[in-house]
C-alpha cells in the first residue's frame, strides 16, 4: 500500500510539471498571437528598380500577412523617377497603415526619399535627420531648363502636394522642397507638419502612433502597433548584389571593361583570360542597364567612341581620331542613362578619368599589339639557325646537341668536345650543323 502511494505521488508530480511545461508554451504563444504584428523593410540607398520591386513584393507579404503594420525605415538620397512613382503608388495603395521612419541618426529622406515618405501614413523621423532637397535635374546632375524643365517641375510639384495634402501635411513646404531644395532637420519638420513625429527608435515610434487614425480613400484605418512582435524582413542578398550592379557608373563601366576584355582578345588570339573576363563584363552590363532607363544616344556614343579608337590605330591621323573618342566616351557615359527628374546619371568624373584611361589603353597598349601582328613571322626551317645550344656528347663529327630546350642530331665541321658551346650554322632536315661558339665557322656551300 504504501509502494503505491509513493509511486502515485511521483507520478502526480510528474504530471504537475509536464502541465507547467505546457503552460509555459503557451503564453507566450498566446501572448504573441494578442500582441500587434508589424513587418520592417528598409529603403537604404538609391531608388532604383530593384528597390522599387523589394519594396512591392514587402507591401504584397505585409498584406497577406494581415499585419496590423508595415514600417518603412529610409535613408536614401534619392534616384529613378519612374521607380519612385512604383514605390509611391504601392504605398498609396496599401490595405497595411504605412508607417516611414526616417532612421537612424545621420539618415535622410531627400529628393525622391520625400515623395515616398510622403507617401506614407505617418512620417516619423529619428534625431539628426533631414528631409527635402526635391528639385527636379537631368541624368547629368544639371537644372532642367525650358519647356521641358518646367512641365517637369510642375508635374513633381502637383505630386508632391497631393502626397502631401491626403496626410494632412504641410504642402506649402513640400512645394518648396520641389522648386528651391529646401531641406530641414527632425525638430523643423515636426514643428512645421512636414513630419508627424520626432522619435529616438523604432519602439518609441510604434509606441506614439498606436491607435492613431490614418485617413484612405475609401475610409480611414486605425494603427494597431503598442509593443508590437517586429519581423524584419531585409533585402535578399541575390537583390542586395544586383542592387549594387544597378548603378550608371558602373554599368559604364562594365561596358567599358567588357570592350576592352574582347578587343584584347581579338588582338591576342589564345589569352582567354581577357576573353573571359570580357564575356563576364558583357553579361553583366546586359543586366545593370535591363534594368535602368537606357538613352540610345549615349550609347551609340559610346560604340562611336571605341570605333574611333580602333579607326585611329588602323589608319594613322596622328592621334586625332582617338580624341575624338575620348570626346565621344565623355558624352557616351553622360547621357547613357536617363535617370529622370530625380535621379544621377554617370559619375562626371569617373567619365573623365574613364575617358583618359582607354585613350592611354588604345594608343599604347593595342597599337602596339598590333603593330607587333603586322611584323614578319620568323619561322621555318632556317629560324633556328644562329641559335647557342650545348654539346651533350662529344662531336667527331655527329653526336647530339641540346638548343632551344630540345635534343638534335648534328655535325660538327670541326671536333667539339662534349659540354661545350655550340652555335648553329645551318640544317638539313632533321639535323643540324654546328660549330664552336667562338669559332665562327660558316657553313660551307
């Protein structure tokens, strides 16, 4: 009786923590399933397509998600237009509460940056922030002028105060952002309701915004986001690597390099490493400017540049064609990509320094490859005559020599002792005729 008790009551206090064990499962799994669930993305750099579409397929996951929040953390200095307008349009067209963060300190939300924090809900931005800086320029850095420049500056200006005015933000100010660059730090654009909200991090951000009523179009949504489970979801590496390639200079620069791999190749049958390194270059430039807005001029200028090059090393104009395309390459790279109204083209002095570059590359380098190619071939069966080889066993008058890393059969027109210097004077088919290195015997005819 008393051997049941006690096995009873192990088994009792077994079954009392296995209970404990499960209890403790599952509250936190129940307090999970109660507490706001918010998704983060992060818009760290240039807008440009790739940006455009990791920040879409976020938008679409937050949405099948059902995530009570989507935060958008940014600090970009602007870029493409047309990837802008994408990204502004997936954030307009949300059924989450958008919510951007500019973040952290140091970050900035300038030129397109502004349109899409704009865009959002709510605009919260981190101490020692700035926003702003949204006057529209050409691919090459410079003010749009003309007709062009202002049917341009006004489109951006109608946008931008409409971003602004469906938030209840200050679009006077958004305007001037637009038409004169002005930029403001955190504490200004709070003050001055560019902004919502000043916060040092992204809990005190989620914190100050819950319950908050955000106005759509088809009605308002409320903000859910008081200690929230954040899931952060960042940019996959294979988009991280092709967001580094999406860039105007270095797609210029990976046409150039491409260029120079193939007519290196073409100038030195069988190196194979430049061919390589070229195809490579090729294919990833085919990549990069997929998915960048191309201008066909400049890349017409660019093929007329390294034509220029190839010309002036055929026919000789004393170095006037190359000029010619070191001129036509600086022009090539400038206009290559259209960036649009927001965004940069090719570093201005990377084309430059580019420019300088493949001028030194074709006027030193494959001018003289090929002048090396159009020298006459030594070859044939008297190239080898004239050679210093060495007796490997004595000659009296045949024995074997060793000259230009192979053993011959020759004849010596004097006796030479094995070990010594030997120049050959002439051959007949297979076997070579020799004499002392010193001697200077000629072959006799």
């Amino acid at each position: 009786m008393r051997a049941w008790d006690r096995r009873s009551w192990i088994r009792a206090f077994r079954f009392g923590w296995l209970m404990f064990a499960v209890a403790a499962v599952l509250l936190p799994a129940n307090a999970a399933a109660s507490s706001p669930h918010v998704e983060q993305v992060d818009l760290n750099g240039d807008i440009n397509n790739i940006m455009a579409a990791y920040i879409e397929t976020s938008v679409n996951r937050a949405e099948a998600d059902h995530a009570d929040g989507l935060l958008v953390v940014i600090n970009t200095p602007g870029g493409i237009s047309t990837s802008m307008d994408q990204i502004v349009t997936d954030l307009l067209n949300s059924s989450v509460p958008v919510i951007a963060y500019v973040y952290p300190s140091g970050a900035r939300a300038a030129s397109a940056g502004l349109f899409v924090a704009e865009a959002a809900d709510v605009v919260a931005m981190a101490p020692g922030t700035n926003i702003g800086s949204a006057h529209p320029i050409d691919a090459t850095g410079a003010d749009l002028t003309g007709d062009l420049g202002a049917k341009v500056l006004n489109d951006a200006v109608t946008r931008v105060r409409n971003l602004a005015s469906i938030h209840g933000r200050n679009a006077d100010w958004a305007e001037q952002a637009v038409r004169n660059s002005v930029n403001i730090n955190a504490e200004d654009a709070v003050r001055l309701h560019v902004a919502d909200l000043e916060a040092p991090d992204i809990a005190s951000v989620l914190n100050q915004v819950d319950g908050r009523q955000v106005p759509r179009t088809n009605g308002s949504l409320v903000i859910h986001s008081a200690g929230a489970l954040i899931d952060d979801f960042p940019m996959p590496f294979w988009q991280v690597f092709l967001n580094a390639l999406i860039d105007p200079t270095i797609a210029a620069l990976l046409i150039l390099v491409a260029g120079y791999g193939i007519i290196t190749e073409l100038s030195n049958p069988g190196l194979i490493l430049p061919g390589v390194v070229g195809g490579i270059a090729a294919v990833l430039a085919v990549v990069s400017l997929a998915n960048l807005p191309v201008n066909i001029a400049g890349g017409l200028l660019m093929l007329l540049a390294l034509l220029l090059f190839i010309a002036d090393i055929k026919a000789p104009t004393h170095g006037f064609l190359s000029v010619g395309g070191a001129i036509a390459l600086v022009l090539g790279m400038a206009f290559l990509i259209n960036t649009g109204p927001v965004g940069l083209g090719v570093n201005p002095v990377v084309s430059v320094v580019t420019a300088l570059l493949t001028l030194g590359f074709f006027t030193f380098f494959i001018r003289k490859v090929w002048a090396a190619r159009r020298q006459p071939a030594f070859a044939g069966p008297e190239s080898i005559v004239g050679a210093v080889g060495e007796a490997r066993e004595e000659l009296s008058p045949e024995g074997l020599v060793f000259v230009r890393g192979a053993l011959w059969k020759a004849s010596a027109v004097a006796p030479i002792a094995a070990g010594s210097s030997v120049r050959v004077v002439g051959r007949q088919g297979l076997q070579l005729k020799v004499a002392p290195e010193n001697g200077q015997v000629k072959e006799k005819k």
